[in-house]
C-alpha cells in the first residue's frame, strides 16, 4: 500500500510517519502543503492520503475534493484536532477521520477499515428499486448513474432504476470499478464510453455502448477528465 502524508506541520507528520512503520507500511511520501500533495498524485499513484484538514492557505478540504478529481480510487483519510469537519470530510468520500492527538491502534483500525472495504467492492452489488421491482446489479451493468436529490437513478439496458444513497456516497464504491464523476450530478462507467465529444465552453459530451443516452460534463468535469486522461 502506497501512502501520502499531508501535514503542514513536522511534528504531527513525523508522529504519524512513526506509527505507519510500526505497522509495517513503508512505502510512505510526505507534503507539507496543497501544491506539494496535488504535484505528487499527478506523479504517482496512491493508495491512501492522510490529510491534514487546518493547513493555510488551502484548507484540508478543499484540497480532499482536487485530490479525487486528479485520482476517483484514492482514499483519504482525514485528521485534525476538530471534529466540527466529519460530516464535509465523509461528504467528500473520505473513508476515515482522525481526531488528533489519536492514537495508533485508531491509525490501525483506519488502514483496517479501508482494507476490508476494498475486499468487498470486488464483489459489489447493488440492489435498486424500478417500480415494484428489485433489480441486483453489478457495477459493469451501470451506464451511468445520475443525482436525484437524496437518492440517484441507474440506467442500464433495462431503463432507470433508483438506489437510495447520495451520488458521493455511491461514487466512493464505484471508483474501485471504473467509474469517474464528470459532473457533481453524474458518475460514468469508463467501459460504457462509446464516443467523446467536445462542446460549448471546452465541456464534453459522452455516449454510451448500450444505450442512446449523452451526458455533459461540466467545466470543472471535462477539466479534470483531461488531466486524468488527457483528452
């Protein structure tokens, strides 16, 4: 496991770098700040950020939110000595949250956590709800899914269905299936993609395999799809 420290702060990033090699990580990188952390996911992939959420100038969280744009499948795990934050920080998709001074048995569980989340994505199912009817689905079976208020709409070959969780909730058991959010109301399957178009305002257009459905990306979407694949 390839892992990324984000702390402003020496003394809090040598306490954690200690606790991680006490658990037998050692493949570990460090950044003191936002531009030194976004620099080092462009350059190489990773597994795990723990992310400091009070550094200057640009908050842990606004910096969590570029870091899944510029990589869907990263996990960050966030710490700081407030807890005020969890809500944003598990809004953002984080998969843990740290409450300084923590512990290294909390630091364990965290790295444990994630773990068995990754084991169980393997074999995801997702049961959704179109009309009196239940459908299971597998994640390959997913055009794409779409936000809707409180709950998000599937499409598949068989139409819409509906699934009762938040489209950033969905996106953090996706990712690890070749999807990428485009849009902060849609989530792509990268194996559906049959045509890519740009419009208006450097946005894009994507069709689908199976389907007759296009979808616009945003600004920020079709941005951040180019980094990442360089369109």
């Amino acid at each position: 496991m390839k892992i990324l420290i984000v702390d402003d702060e020496e003394l809090a990033r040598a306490r954690l770098l200690r606790m991680l090699k006490t658990l037998d990580f050692s493949d570990i990188c460090e950044a003191t700040n936002a531009n030194e952390a976004i620099e080092a996911v462009k350059k190489e992939k990773y597994d795990v950020v723990f992310l400091d959420i009070n550094m200057p100038q640009t908050s842990g969280l606004e910096l969590g939110y570029e870091l899944k744009y510029l990589d869907e499948a990263i996990a960050i795990i966030f710490q700081t000595a407030y807890e005020e934050h969890a809500l944003k920080a598990f809004d953002i998709g984080a998969v843990g949250y740290l409450v300084k001074p923590y512990s290294l048995e909390q630091v364990k569980h965290s790295v444990e956590r994630l773990k068995l989340e990754k084991i169980e994505e393997k074999d995801l199912r997702i049961l959704s709800k179109s009309g009196d009817n239940y459908l299971l689905l597998k994640p390959q079976e997913i055009h794409y899914v779409k936000a809707d208020l409180t709950e998000v709409m599937l499409r598949t070959t068989k139409g819409f269905s509906y699934y009762a969780q938040k489209i950033s909730d969905l996106q953090k058991k996706l990712e690890a299936h070749n999807f990428v959010r485009i849009h902060r109301s849609y989530l792509i399957n990268m194996d559906e993609i049959k045509e890519i178009q740009t419009i208006e305002q450097s946005k894009l257009r994507f069709s689908f395999r199976n389907c007759s459905d296009t979808i616009e990306s945003s600004k920020d979407g079709a941005k951040a799809f180019r980094d990442k694949f360089s369109v």
